[in-house]
C-alpha cells in the first residue's frame, strides 16, 4: 500500500491483505485534508470559518470546547463588537451542514457527538488496538489490521489547521500514534522475517524522521539480519552525527548498546539472529514514588507540564504549599521515563538549610562523586554532562540562588539533562518556563451533580474510602462542599481533612473547621511520606518574606474575598508608599501566597486561600494592627460606594465601579457589620447599604436584608438623609426573599421618612412598590402610576431614569406581548446608547421571553444569545433566567431532558444566590414537564406544593400557558376527589421539602426523559 507520510512524502509498504469493504462508512475525515462525507443533501463544507469550528469540535473527541477557545480558533486576535454572537451564527450555519443533533450547545460551549466509527482518526485508533491484541497470537492478522488503519491517512491530520495551537495539538498526538503504528508494523515485519521487503520502508522512514530511534533501530537490525554489518554501523554513525550537529546530545543508552554488539567479532560470523537488544521501554529507573494513591483531577496539568518537558529544559512548577506540585512533578517525570528514554532523579531540598549545601544534595540524588566538600555547581554539572535525565528538584524556594546558579551550570554543560523544579516562586533563571499550579476546582453548587464533578470533592471522597465506607448524598453533600471549600480544594489539606473522617461526620468536620483550618495534622512527617502540618506550611512560606512583604501579607487577610491593586493600597497605607503596593502584591503572588482570582479590560482581582488567610490574620491580631486595618479596609469600601452613587447617570462607569462594588461584596458586609458594632455615626454602614440595593436581586438577599435591618435599629432617627434609600434596600430585599408585607412596611416607611420631598433618596422604595404592584398584586394600573412615579421625580432632579423594561414586563403581565416587545427594544436602544451592558442584556432577555408564544425560533435566538453574554460577564442571574425561558421552549417543543437539565441549573443558581422567589418560578416550570410525560400524581403533588408554597406571586408571563395548560390536563386526566388530595399533600410540604422534590425530579427527568 501507499502511505503519505506525516512530511508529505510517501513509502511504499506491500498491499494490505484486509479488504476494503472491512474499513466502516466514515463521514468525518481528518487524516489529511477535513472532508465531510454524506452530509445532509445539499451541504458543502466550503466555508473556512464552519471547517476551523468542525475541525476544534472533532479535534475535541466529544469533550466540549469552551465559546472563549472557539473564538480564538476562528477570529485569533481580532476585535468583534460581539464575538459570542458572531460565534453563534457561525455555529447555526455549521448545524445546518451536520446530522441532526450532532452538534450539542452546552453551558461553557459545544460539542460533537459522533458515533467513533464515523471519524477516520477513531477507526485508526481502534485497528491499532486491535492489531495489538493479536500481534502475539496472530501477526499475520495484526499486520493486516495495522495496514488498513494506515491506510486511512492521506496526509498529515488536520493538515490545513496546524497553525492553531488547539488543534495542533491534537494533531501532534495522532502523528505520534501513526508513527507508532508504522514501527510495530516494522516490528512485526521483522519478526516474520521479511527483512529484505521491510529494508527499503526503514531507509525511506529513516531519511523522513531522523530522530525517530526506534526506526533507526529497526533499519539497523534489518540491514544486519541481512548480513550487511558495515550499512548498519553507517546508520548508526549517520544518526549520531545527526544527533551530535542538531540537538547537541549522544544516542540513547539502547542504540549504544545495539551498536556494541554490532561491533563485536561474532557479529560477522552469526548476523541472525542478532543479540536482543535491551528493552528500552522499562530501562530507565526512576525514583520510588511515596505514594499509592490515584492523582486526582490533574490530567490537564500533567498533559500541560508534558509538553513543558518536552520542549523546554528547564520548567518550574509553582504553586503554594500543599498544592502539589511534588506529586505533579514526579508523576508526569516518570511517567515520561519511556518516552524520552532517560532516567528519573529526585533532590529533595526541603533539608537544606545553606545554599552552599545545594551541589552536595543534588550529587547525591544523581549518584556523582564528590571529590571534595566544596565541589562548585560547575563541577558537579561537568560529572553530569554524559547523563540523559529528569532531575527534579523539589522545594527550592529557600535556596533558590544556589538553584539558579547549578541550572545554569547543567542548562551550559548537561545537554540531555531535563530540570523539573518544585517552588513556591519562579527561580528567575534564563530560559525557565513557569507551570503555576492552583487548587483542584470546587463545585459550582451544592447539588450532587456539581459536587460529584468537582476534582476536589472526587479526591475528598476518595481519601476518605481508605478509612471508612462514605457516600455522597443529599444529606451530607453541603456539609462535603463546605470541607472542600474551607479548605480551598487545596490537595493537602483534604488529604488531612479524610484522615479526620475516621472518627467524625462531614457535618462535624465542617463544623470544626468553619473554627480554623490551620489545625489539621495528618501526622508523620515528609520524609517517611507521612503529612505536614498545614501550620508549618505556611509559616515555611512566610519567613521568606521581608518585613514589608510580611505585613502587606497580614493586612490583606482582612479581604473576605477578592480585592483589587486600589483596595490593597487602602489596606497597606502606612507600610508601603502607594505606588509600590502594586509591587509588593506582585512579589506576594511571586511567593504564591496570592493569587489572581479574576482579569478583565476594567479589573483584576486577587484572592488569598483561607489557610493562608487564617495563619495571616493571627500575625496581624499579633501586631495589634486588626482595629486600624478594618477602619482602613471600610473607609475603602465606603468611598467606593460613594464613587457609585456619584456617577449612576453615567451607566458605562457605574457598571465598572458596580463590578468591583460586586467582587467586594463579602467585604462590604463585614465592613457594614463592623461599623454597626464600632460606629457612633450611621455614616458608613448606611452609604454602603444604600449602594447594596443593586445587590439584592443577584446575589443573597438574605444577608442584605438582615444587616440594613440591624442598622435601622441601630440608628433610627430618620433625619438622616440616607435613611430612605437604606429602608428601600431592605424593602427591596423583602420583595426577593418573599416577605411581601414587610417589603410593603419598609416601602411605606421610605417614602414617609422622605416627608413628601419626593426627592431621588425614595426612588429604590417607590420602585419596590412597582415590583409589589404588578408581580404580587396584578395590579397593573397601581404600578404603571408607580413607575410614572418614579421617572417624574428623575425629570424633576435632571436625572435620566429609562423603566423601559419595567415598563415592558408589566404590559407583557397584561397579555400585550407586541407592545412588550416594543418597550423592551426601545430599552435595548437606550441601554446600548448609554453603554449600559447589564441593562441591554436584560433588554434581550425579556425580547426572547416575550417571544417564546409568538415565535420559538425568534425567542431562542435572543435566548440563546444572552445566555452566552451572560456567562461571559458573570452575570448569574440573568444566566439562569435565561435558561430557565429556554426550558421552557426545550418543554413546548417536547425535548423535556433538556429542559430538565436546563431547569436543574437555573435552581442551583437561584438556590447558591439565595432568591426564594426566582427558586419558586423555576420549581413552577416543572409542572408542565410532569404532564407532559404523563406523570399526573407527581405533577399534582407538585401544583398543591407550589399553589402553598406561596400563593401571592404571580406566575411568569413567560411560561403562563404551559402552567394553565398543565392545571386544565391534570383537571381533564384526574379523578376530583384524587387531584385534590394530592395536591392537599403537596400543600402540607416545607420549603426544603419542596426544593428537594424539584431536584429529584429535574434530576430523573434529565437522565430518562420520562
């Protein structure tokens, strides 16, 4: 057979003896040029946009590409006014070339699902497979196998798409594996004795891959069972030439070794069989790993520092303590053993104490001499220069100067010498590449399916297997959550954290540690591979700090969660000159004592681990600094509130300031609860209370609403002229949470306090009584006047106050979608026109709902549309109303596991965010699906619970026919007296009751569909 090769050339093989028609109808070919076979009638794949995004999603293997990454792959640098959107256009002319359903849209971006017998590169795959379970039995067999699957390439994969990284790395996995394809058919060919047919395939592979050393192996042991010795040392000869001109590096120890051999007297006299070489897949030793358990949730990062390796010499895996970058480092090192043919060498530099004792540690993990004590680094590299290794130094932080000076020394003298180097910072050295190593990922929730598909919780859960039979349920699955987050996901410290489960439930464990984390001991120490003490992890890190370092690291423990460069320069006022705190946070994230959490065009925020976090405070409570650094951090946090109120017309610089007011938001109430306690004057608290008014509807407004009440009782006089916006905060939080009387209450006691000033301090409570008016009391009319309220007394102050959407949600409420649809577009315009990004996406929001009975292709296109912004800038809410509205199309369309799915997220979202009215609308969603499989009892348990649950609010216009069309069925299908009762059950279900009886039923209904 021909076989382009993966440089373009051909070599001529003899002629598969498989048949043609055992190859499967393939409709995805990527080995060569991507070619789409037997599309839809009609489908081209012409344009290049829709084959770059074919090529990523196939390229993928069914995972899914992240929108970001698509983007990337098509567009690479260019600006886009809105590259999610052009994304999706490009997305829906792909679909329209592919079989139904193939292509899928998912959360964080899409995905094939192809059966793997209709991609070229999977059926390669599994005829290599194969061919490999019958080499031993049947070789004849395995050769043909391995010549039908070569017989799939037709020139390099994904050959038009190299110059994407993405893709080229897919590209790069599959060449490996038909380069290994094509030397197990050399194997096989020599093991049947066909050196004379093989000879002429070896030379041509040879000349093509000249570093390849197994073909040039395999040609040396053909040429020699042919008795030509002389050719097979001139092979030999020509390749270390090579080696020596272009890499600066000597064969591997088996080729030497093969040589040897070819040299000696007998060879002449007896060329077959020839000595068997050594086997140079499990030659290389490498060092005893001190661990017998799995590595969980890091094959990314092993796959990531594996290129690093196979690139670079030089790569320092950073990362805090406890992180495990040891465990990386050793286990990608030997799992590269076979691969790159080298030995594996651990130094540990934990027990070092004095740089000058740097050569003597690394001398011995590699087995030199050392001549004399004061060996330099120079002299220990030259004694290495002959060694082809990974060598991994691990914990270099302390003596990172030495370190960076015997790298040098190996980098100039140790050219098959890899360096893999464990630290909490960058050694600096030229040509280091930098692995930063964070914490496994935590869930997004506290459901079982997002806890169950967290690294962290997966390797808490297994850690815990070793001591005791534990399984993860809706019992104990927030309790899980709460460890692994306490603990940061950090690997240590939930390694520690398992070993407590012996003797404790989660719930007491979680209970323990909300006290501290820096307590947990696992017991024994490194060096016998026992566990640290997280205390002297991190006491380790911070004595490598200087003095100013060490109280900026202090100071910004007072952070509950992210901070940005501004709000640590308030923090650190006194011990830094303001310019330089940008510095010092810097060399704190340098240290991995910090970390960046977040980076836009607008802000980037940092964030400090909570055993970090808990070990800095009790440094700073040490300094008796805690009062003056909490006065600093809510005067910050205070003026930042200010700066919001000042420019809320300004709707581009409000968003800005309002993002980082968001990011600071554990901070504001802590800084709020402080001064409630500290403050004689209500200045503060209520300034930044005011300014949470925009927070309630987003983001917990339970904790809101709890603190501005605790404020109002701390200082009620209502002279104060924030008192009415504060009082409309907590109305405002009332309304979300469901408390409607005392939201009314707060209301009134806002706009009395404002003592008929209609001034702008009463337009948050007036807006709240629109809210009440129309989503409570379907008084339409009643908050229509609110909202013409609210805009005349905006006029009357020269501010400009658009209620567009309010405006729009209220006509849609009284069954006028078209003119909805007009309000909420002209709210569009005047959104974009101001800049405003938040009010435009919620513009397009109410556009796609309002769409949903006029048109489902127009309403899933806003939907879908704002649903991908939405993710984009974080904007959780409008997330999962967005897929809350799509549920409802996936549920009239009759895909009910979609919705399902769909349904299941959005009441995580609003469950993490703690809105119990968003929770309610979407538990509500669920009654048509129940009717719609047919499960009438459920469905009826289900209306009862919802009716009871709260009565007063009003269901959303946007899936009101399905709701009364699923009460008329269960009215129509149920015998009177049985519907009644069981919705009287349902009616008798608490809250959490009702909650877990919806996620048990989205849960069952997104796997079966029925």
């Amino acid at each position: 057979m021909k076989h382009k090769s993966a440089e373009g050339g051909s070599t001529r093989q003899p002629a598969p003896t498989a048949s043609e028609a055992r190859i499967p109808p393939i409709r995805y070919r990527v080995l060569g040029q991507l070619e789409l076979a037997h599309g839809r009638p009609g489908a081209g794949l012409t344009g290049g946009r829709q084959r770059s995004l074919l090529a990523a999603l196939l390229a993928a293997n069914g995972q899914v590409v992240s929108k970001d990454t698509l983007v990337e792959i098509v567009w690479g640098g260019r600006r886009l006014e809105d590259p999610y959107a052009s994304l999706y256009t490009q997305m829906s002319r792909l679909r329209m070339l592919l079989p139904e359903g193939v292509l899928e849209t998912k959360w964080s971006g899409y995905s094939l699902t192809v059966p793997p017998e209709q991609v070229d590169s999977q059926c390669f795959l599994t005829l290599l497979t194969e061919a490999r379970r019958f080499r031993a039995a049947e070789p004849e067999r395995a050769v043909a196998l391995l010549e039908e699957g070569l017989s799939l390439w037709r020139g390099r994969a994904y050959e038009e798409f190299l110059h994407d990284e993405y893709i080229a790395s897919a590209a790069r996995q599959l060449q490996e594996m038909e380069m290994t394809a094509r030397e197990e058919w050399f194997d096989l060919q020599l093991e049947l004795k066909r050196h004379d047919d093989v000879v002429v395939a070896l030379t041509s592979y040879v000349s093509e891959h000249p570093f390849r050393e197994r073909g040039v192996e395999q040609l040396m042991r053909a040429l020699a069972a042919q008795g030509n010795q002389a050719e097979a040392l001139q092979v030999y000869a020509n390749h270390r030439l090579t080696l020596s001109t272009e890499l600066g590096i000597e064969p591997s120890a088996g080729l030497q070794s093969l040589h040897l051999s070819l040299l000696s007297p007998e060879a002449d006299a007896q060329a077959e069989p020839l000595p068997t070489p050594p086997d140079i897949s499990t030659a290389p030793v490498g060092p005893k790993m001190p661990w017998n358990t799995e590595l969980i949730g890091r094959s990314a990062e092993i796959e990531s520092l594996r290129k690093l390796i196979h690139g670079n010499r030089l790569v320092t895996v950073a990362g805090p303590g406890g992180v495990g970058k040891t465990r990386l480092a050793l286990e990608t090192a030997n799992r590269m053993r076979s691969e790159l043919q080298v030995d594996v060498h651990l130094c540990e530099l934990a027990g070092v104490r004095e740089s000058a004792d740097v050569p003597a540690a690394v001398a011995s993990a590699m087995g030199a001499n050392i001549r004399e004590s004061g060996d330099s680094h120079r002299a220990i590299a030259k004694q290495l220069s002959t060694t082809s290794a990974i060598l991994v130094l691990d914990n270099c932080e302390h003596v990172r100067s030495s370190v960076e000076l015997f790298v040098g020394a190996v980098l100039e003298n140790c050219p098959n010498v890899r360096l893999v180097a464990t630290s909490r910072l960058r050694l600096g050295a030229d040509g280091e590449r930098v692995l930063t190593l964070g914490p496994l990922a935590l869930p997004d929730g506290d459901s079982l399916r997002s806890a169950r598909s967290s690294p962290a919780v997966r390797l808490f859960l297994d850690r815990v297997s070793a001591f005791r039979e534990f399984d993860l349920s809706l019992e104990n699955v927030a309790d899980v959550v709460d460890i692994c987050s306490r603990i940061d996901g950090m690997p240590l410290g939930l390694e520690l954290a398992a070993s407590r489960m012996r003797m404790m439930s989660a719930a007491e464990l979680s209970q323990q540690l909300s006290r501290t984390v820096t307590t947990l001991d696992g017991g024994g120490d490194r060096k016998s591979g026992g566990r640290h003490h997280l205390r002297e992890i991190v006491e380790w890190s911070y004595q490598l700090l200087d003095d100013v370092q060490r109280q900026a690291f202090e100071r910004l423990s007072i952070f509950a969660g992210g901070f940005s460069i501004a709000a640590a320069e308030a923090v650190c006022e006194g011990i830094a000159e303001k310019g330089l705190t940008s510095d010092v946070v810097q060399e704190l994230v340098d240290h991995s004592l910090i970390y960046i959490r977040e980076q836009d065009s607008d802000i980037t925020s940092f964030g400090m681990f909570e055993t970090l976090k808990a070990y800095a405070a009790e440094r700073l409570a040490d300094r008796s600094d805690m009062e003056a650094c909490r006065d600093q951090h809510a005067g910050y946090l205070t003026r930042l509130a200010r700066e919001i109120e000042a420019v809320e017309e300004e709707r581009a610089a409000f968003e800005r300031l309002w993002r980082l007011f968001r990011m600071h938001r554990a901070d504001v109430l802590a800084a709020v609860r402080w001064c409630i306690e500290t403050d004689r004057e209500p200045d503060r608290a209520f300034t930044m209370l005011a300014a949470m008014w925009y927070a309630v509807h987003i983001d917990h407004a339970r904790d809101v609403v709890d603190l501005g009440q605790q404020a109002l009782t701390r200082w009620p006089a209502k002279i104060h002229p924030l008192y009415p916006m504060v009082c409309g905060t907590v109305a405002n939080g009332r309304l979300v949470i469901g408390d409607l009387d005392a939201a009314v209450d707060y209301a009134d006691h806002a706009i009395a306090a404002d003592g008929g000033r209609r001034s702008v301090r009463s337009l948050h409570a007036r807006r709240v009584m629109a809210h009440i008016a129309h989503t409570v009391e379907g008084d339409h009319v009643a908050a229509m006047r609110w909202i013409d309220d609210v805009v005349e007394i905006a006029s009357a102050h020269g501010l400009l106050c658009d209620l567009s959407n309010l405006r729009a949600m209220v006509v849609a409420a009284q069954g006028d979608l078209l003119q909805a649809i007009q309000l909420a577009e002209l709210g569009s315009r005047r959104a974009m026109a101001r800049g405003s990004r938040m009010e435009t996406l919620w513009s397009r929001f109410l556009l796609g709902a309002f769409n949903i009975p006029l048109s489902a292709n127009r309403a899933k296109l806003f939907l879908e549309a704002t649903l991908d912004d939405a993710l984009r800038l974080h904007q959780s809410h409008v997330v999962a109303v967005s897929a809350r509205a799509l549920a409802v199309l996936d549920s009239q369309e009759g895909r009910p596991a979609e919705a399902a799915g769909s349904l299941e997220r959005a009441l995580d979202l609003f469950v993490a965010t703690g809105n119990p009215m968003q929770e309610w609308y979407t538990i509500a969603a669920v009654l048509p699906l129940l009717t719609a499989v047919g499960d009438d009892t459920t469905a009826a348990t289900l209306a009862g619970a919802v009716a009871g649950g709260s009565p007063r609010w009003k269901p959303n216009p946007a899936f009101t026919p399905l709701y009364r069309q699923a009460e008329q069925e269960l009215e129509a299908r149920m015998d009177r007296d049985l519907l009644e009762a069981h919705q009287a059950r349902g009616a008798l279900l608490s809250q959490d009751e009702l909650l877990a009886m919806a996620r048990e039923l989205l849960r069952s209904l997104a796997v079966t569909g029925d």
